[in-house]
C-alpha cells in the first residue's frame, strides 16, 4: 500500500539531495569508502551517519586547513593530547577536539556534500562541524572531493563519553545546484499542494512564508504541568552516549514548566530546549533546513541540528499530522526576553532527486518522530511523558 499520495512524488529530478537508495550505490560504488563496513542503519532518508575512527585529538583552537597546509600538520602543529577511542573516553566541556572519520569520498565530479550534527547531538548541546582536507569551509564537501574526513568536536555544557564509531553528524549528498525553497511562489505552491503546518489537534494551519517558513515557540505547553523548556545544569556528571534512557532528568536539566507572564528570559551563555508552536510536516520527495542563527529575528541561535528528513511529521500509516520541532536554543551577549508564539526561526525546503526508499518514521527507528518538548534518548523518560512518547 502506498502511504504517499502521488500529489507528492514529482518524477525524478536531474538535481537535488540524494536519497537512500542513492546512497547505497555511491557505497557500492566505492564513492563513499570505509574501513569497516556500513551498516544498515547508517543510511538515513537522506543522509549517511559518520563515525568517529579510533583516536580523538584535543587542540589549542579550532582551524580550517584551507590550502596551506594537510589536516594531520594543522594537529600536529596544534595538539594538546591524543585520546584512544578504542574504550570509552571522557571529552571535557570547553575543550577542541578533532577526530578522524571511517568514512572518506571519492565523489563524482556533480555531487557535493553537506553536514550537520545529528538530532541527539545538538540536544546534548555538542558542536560539531565537518572538516575536507584543503576545505576553506566548514561542513562542506566541494564537488568531486576525494580524501578523508574529520570532525571537530566541541562539548559546550556536558562532560561527554564516546568510543570509535559514535555518530555524532551526518552527511547529504546533492547533485547539481538545486535552488531552495524558501519564497511565497515555490514554497507556497508545494504548501497549496500538501499542508507544511499543523495545530496541535492535526487541523491544517496556515503557513507564515517569508524567506522560508517562519516558525514560533511555545511558551505554554499542552497542559499547566507540561515542560515549556529544558535549562541545562552545569558541573553535571558525564552523559555516556552509548547509554539510552539511562540518565536521570533532573541531574542535568532544570525543568522549566511555565514562564512568567512576561515570557522566559535567557541568560547568555545558558542552553535551552524548547518547541516550536507549530507542528511541521516534510512531504517525502523533499527535506528541509533550519537557519542556525538569523540576527533579523533576535541575537541567538536556535538550532544545531536543522535537518529534517523526508518524511518528517508523518504518522505509521502516512497520514500527516505534523511533528513539533525542538530547537536548541542559546542567547548571544544580552539576555532575551522569548514570548509565546513568538518568531524564532525559518526553514527551508530542498528537492530530493526521487523519493527515499525509506522515509523518516518508528519504521526505521527514527527517535523522534512523533515529539513534543524531547530531551536526547540518553535520558529517562519523564514519569507523566513516559506513556505519550513512543521512540525509545
């Protein structure tokens, strides 16, 4: 049975992200090479997981390599300490760590890349950016790029334990140079076609379109005792990544659970978790973005981890009720006084070349797919959410 209306599969496109199945052939193809086999699960909708190798490298600062110099003379130049991740090894906050990955390219001479931290990454409020051998960019990879791949790893709040082959970002393929959609005419029309927002009850809302669709925050949650918003603590113990709902609540997080009437102030250098008003949904033959920092809606950033995959907001059976998104939120210099439905962030939608093989969804193991206000799965389920969130 079809789950997706043909509204929302246009034919093959000649540009565009790649999905799986694509993927699977630049694997099988030895475009993306490895030293220890992919699994299954890597192959996201659109996006391919990377994994740490066996070694961390803590730095004096963050760098791009650009053309002066190869990534390895860059550590060498700037190591502090070389950490084996072939047991679990404890990454402070504050400090720079850069790690090679399994994963290295062999890309066609059409196809490019780009990175961002995976969901569960940015929850725990970790930085992290890709980085190409002669890249003058962060978390690109240039068309035809051949070589390895590292990542920078920066923990902001949380003393954190990994080992080789956590993911902590993840890799989009695009062939050509596809516009975004982001204005009242493309934006608008693929909105005309299939609804992009939600209210809470799964009505159809009305989309707020201007340079992307404009999304809000919920300061009021669904019910009086509902969290409104995580504060992560600080001089926490560490959070073990290879640990899922493990780790108790309320050792990290203050749980906020309605502002002043006023609205939630946030304090410099303090990281939030909060929702978005709006429950979104991404038809399968596309994705969709999240501007990190935009200075024209206020002086902070709103999300690390703004990737979202086809599929996103729909339910088991294809029916579309949308999901909230959570954004990861940290103010810049100055207090900022947040209030309820107020304008946080934008998102832009991107063509897929086809539709995924596999779409975003509890079929596939996606954490966080029928969401509310979610802390990362490292955590235990708060007791009165324990029944209402279905991911583990």
């Amino acid at each position: 049975m079809d789950l997706f209306p043909e509204r929302v599969r246009p034919a093959a496109a000649t540009t565009g992200i790649l999905p799986s199945q694509e993927i699977w052939n630049l694997i099988k193809n030895g475009k993306i090479q490895h030293s220890k086999d992919i699994r299954d699960d890597q192959v996201q909708p659109a996006t391919l997981d990377l994994r740490l190798g066996k070694v961390a490298y803590r730095v004096q600062a963050s760098f791009l390599p650009g053309k002066s110099s190869p990534i390895d003379c860059k550590i060498k130049q700037l190591r502090l300490a070389e950490i084996s991740l072939e047991g679990p090894a404890l990454l402070e906050p504050g400090a720079v760590f850069i790690a090679p990955l399994v994963e290295c390219l062999d890309l066609p001479p059409d196809i490019s890349g780009k990175a961002n931290p995976k969901s569960t990454t940015g929850r725990l409020d970790i930085f992290t950016r890709l980085i190409t051998e002669g890249g003058d960019e962060f978390e690109r990879v240039p068309k035809g790029y051949s070589g390895n791949l590292y990542v920078e790893i920066v923990s902001r709040t949380f003393p954190i334990i990994l080992t080789a082959g956590t993911r902590l970002n993840q890799l989009r393929f695009v062939r050509g140079n596809p516009p975004p959609l982001a204005t009242e005419g493309t934006l608008g029309q693929l909105d005309g076609k299939v609804k992009l927002i939600y209210e809470n009850g799964g009505a159809p809302a009305e989309a707020n379109i201007n340079r992307g669709l404009r999304m809000s925050v919920d300061l009021q949650g669904d019910d009086p005792a509902s969290p409104i918003a995580y504060k992560a603590k600080r001089n926490c113990p560490p959070v073990d990544l290879a640990k899922l709902r493990a780790h108790d609540v309320e050792d990290f997080w203050e749980v906020i659970k309605s502002p002043t009437p006023k609205g939630l102030v946030l304090n410099p250098g303090d990281f939030y978790l909060l929702a978005s008003s709006e429950r979104v949904c991404v038809p399968p033959a596309y994705a969709a973005e999240m501007e990190p920092f935009d200075a024209s809606i206020g002086e902070f950033s709103v999300h690390y981890a703004g990737f979202f995959d086809p599929g996103f907001g729909y339910g088991s059976s294809g029916e579309i009720s949308g999901t909230k998104a959570v954004l990861e939120v940290r103010a810049h210099e100055v207090p900022i006084l947040l209030e309820d439905r107020q304008i946080v962030c934008r998102l832009t939608y991107h063509k897929m070349m086809n539709v995924p093989e596999k779409i975003y969804g509890q079929s596939i193991g996606s954490s966080y797919q029928q969401q509310g206000l979610a802390l990362s799965k490292q955590f235990k389920f708060p007791a009165r959410a324990a029944l209402a969130v279905p991911q583990v």
